[in-house]
C-alpha cells in the first residue's frame, strides 16, 4: 500500500506540473514512457504506454485487461478488480 501511496503522489506531481507547463505536457503525451520514468513511477517491463487527454467534452474510460487464467462469475467479477 506505501508504494501505491508513492506511485499516486508522483502522479499527483505529473498532473499538476503537466497543467502548469504546455510544454512538459506535450512531452508526456508524446512520450509518456520516458517521461514517467524520468519523474521516478515504477513502469512494468515491456508494457507500452499510451496517453490521451481528456477534455470539457470528452472523457476517457479504460476496460481493464483479463488476469489470465483468473475464471471470475457474478458480482465477484466486478469485485475482482476493486
């Protein structure tokens, strides 16, 4: 749980500094990879990331991906991955 407290501070950061200086948001939507890295987020080996960002008129929803081999029925589904 201290690392996810780590890992959403540095986020936090990232977001605000992002908000602050159109360039450095740039960089991070053009290269979210290196930038992350950069700012200290622990990124899993050989996952790509991607970016978008969201506005007054659009939002974004991400389908999390399927633990292999995970078999969940029900309400346990949604339970699974909170």
């Amino acid at each position: 749980m201290a690392d996810q407290n780590a890992q959403q501070k540095i986020w936090e950061k990232i977001v605000a500094k992002a908000w602050a200086d159109e360039g450095y948001k740039q960089q991070l939507l053009a290269d979210p990879a290196t930038v992350l890295s950069a700012e200290g987020m622990a990124l899993p080996a050989g996952v790509q990331i991607k970016m978008v960002e969201a506005t007054d008129k659009v939002a974004w929803l991400v389908l999390p991906a399927q633990n292999a081999g995970a078999v969940v029925e029900g309400e346990e589904r949604l339970a699974a991955i909170w």
